[in-house]
C-alpha cells in the first residue's frame, strides 16, 4: 500500500514537471506579444514620419522641380539650395519674423491664460459656462477664424474700426495693410486663438495644487501674490512646460492664419518660416528651396522636444 502510493507520488511530481511551462518559452511569447502591440504603431510612424522625413531631406539636395514628378527623376546639386535660402535676405527677414511671432503668441497667450485659469479656479455662479464660451475660439477651424479677423481688422469696413471711431478714438488704423502694424496684429489674433488650450491645460494643473497649502500659507501670514509665486508656480511647473513647449511646436510653424490674414504681406512683413515654405513649394515651384526651410523648422520643433523630454525627466527624479 505504501509503495503504491509512493509510486503515485513519485508520477504525479513527475507530470507536474512535464507540465511546467518552459521560462525561455514564456519570455519570447511576452517580447512577441510586446512586440506584437508597438509593431503597428512603428509601422505608422515608419511610413507617415520617417519616409516624408527622408524625402524630404533628399530633396533639399535635388533640382525638384514640376517636371520630376512625372519622370521620378531629380539630380542632385549638392547645397544649391541650402547656400541659395541662408543666403537669401527674406529668409533672415522671415526668421525674425518667425521668432517674434512666437516670442509674442506664446507670451500672451500663456499670461492670459493662467489669470483665467486662476480665475476660473475660484467658484461662483455661471463659472462653467462663462468657460465653456472661452473655449469657442479654440473650437473655430483657424482659417474660419483668421478670415473673421480679416473682415474685422479691414481699415474701411472693419468693426474694429468703427467702434474706435465711435469712442472718439483713431478709426483708420491699417491694421493689415501697414507693415509696421500687420505683425503685431496677427500675433494679437493668434494669442485670441491660443488662449483657450493655455487656459484649460493650466486650469487642470491648478486643481492638482492642495489647498492644505494655501491655508498653510494664509496662516504663516503669506499674501496672495506670496503664495501664488512660492506655493502655485513651483506646483505648477512641470503643467507650464507642457504649455510652453507644445504651444511653442504648434506656433512656430503656422501657416494659414497667416495666409488667410495676410498672406505673408504687406511688404513681407509678416513673412514667417512657415510661409516662406508654402510659398517656395507651391508658388514659386522650388520643391529644393522649400524642403530647406521645412527642414530647419523640424530641426527647431526637434530641439523644443528634446528640451521638453529633458524637462519632464528632471522633474520625474
């Protein structure tokens, strides 16, 4: 009886060891698995980022032109086009341009859009829809918006002039038309369009801050500008680098608010990085020309991101 069972024993611990699964089987099954979800995501990156990428390097170092679409072919002439954009004027004119409109955008848009968000932070009647009508700006496709703005900066027509006039105020400013004014008139509609997205990112990092420290702070008898600039900024900071660093990458490289405002005038005035892209591309059909000035804005969207993943990894430690 007890060697019987002994035996049973004995089958049974060996079936179990059979049965076990092997653990070099199971981790190639986990990487297959793992490599089986990022596979498609890869692939997308691969063929709508990584090919238009190369291409469009490539051709910077080609005489593209209409022709080569059809024939496939371009000849290489090495940095024609890098030498003929660096040393072009507009292309100097065009990066000022670019750096003020961004500068400019992102200064107010983000000051505007942390008072609402502190504003909005305090609870009182209609606070929800009052916010609600803020975010319509952002919900407006931005050449819908940049031609609204054109009808309402017009010099002749425009509302904006006519109220001005009707408060006693100068009612013939060229608010497009002048090149002195043109830049900073669109930069003052796309800080209308961006107010919003700064507004609802920095409202959600807002409710993070606990309000232990504020009442902490009104004991140690801070003020209410002390405890915004120690207790709310600090708090705040990683959410302002989000802000800063993706508004900076969607502002850099605007192009049809532009076009649709200005198209790039009066007198180049508010010819930008972007726009001299489109107008090299498709108006002046030197795809070498344009692929330069692509280029250089993806290598300045690509030196905000690496400062952004940076930023973010610092404030993880």
């Amino acid at each position: 009886m007890t060697t019987s069972t002994a035996t049973a024993a004995a089958s049974t611990k060996a079936s179990e060891k059979t049965a076990a699964p092997d653990p070099a089987r199971l981790r190639r099954r986990r990487r297959l698995a793992q490599w089986g979800f990022v596979a498609p995501a890869v692939v997308f990156m691969l063929l709508f980022f990584g090919y238009p990428l190369v291409r469009n390097v490539v051709m910077s170092f080609q005489h593209y032109t209409p022709k080569t679409f059809f024939t496939g072919r371009a000849s290489f002439n090495g940095t024609d086009n890098w030498s003929a954009v660096l040393q072009d004027t507009l292309f100097a004119k065009a990066l000022w341009h670019t750096l003020v409109f961004t500068a400019g955008s992102l200064l107010g848009q983000f000051c505007i859009g942390l008072a609402l968000a502190v504003f909005f932070s305090r609870r009182f009647p209609l606070n929800g829809v009052l916010r609600s009508l803020i975010l319509l700006p952002w919900l407006v496709p931005m050449v819908v918006s940049g031609i609204v703005w054109r009808r309402i900066l017009d010099q002749d027509t425009g509302v904006l002039n006519t109220f001005l006039g009707a408060l006693g105020l100068s009612g013939d400013t060229p608010w497009l038309t002048s090149p002195d004014m043109a830049l900073l008139s669109v930069i003052l509609v796309n800080i209308w369009i961006g107010i919003p997205f700064n507004m609802v990112i920095l409202y959600g990092g807002l409710q993070e801050v606990p309000r232990e420290l504020y009442e902490a702070a009104s004991l140690d008898g801070a003020s209410a500008w002390r405890a915004f600039r120690s207790v709310t900024l600090p708090l705040l900071r990683p959410v302002i680098t989000v802000v800063l660093v993706l508004g900076f990458m969607s502002t850099v490289k605007i192009l049809d608010l532009i076009l649709a405002l200005t198209d790039g005038g009066p007198a180049d005035a508010t010819q930008t990085l972007g726009t001299l892209t489109y107008q090299n591309s498709f108006v002046q059909l030197d795809f070498g020309a344009g692929a330069v000035v692509g280029n250089l804005l993806i290598l300045i969207s690509a030196a905000f991101a690496v400062f952004y993943l940076r930023a973010n990894r610092t404030d993880g430690k």
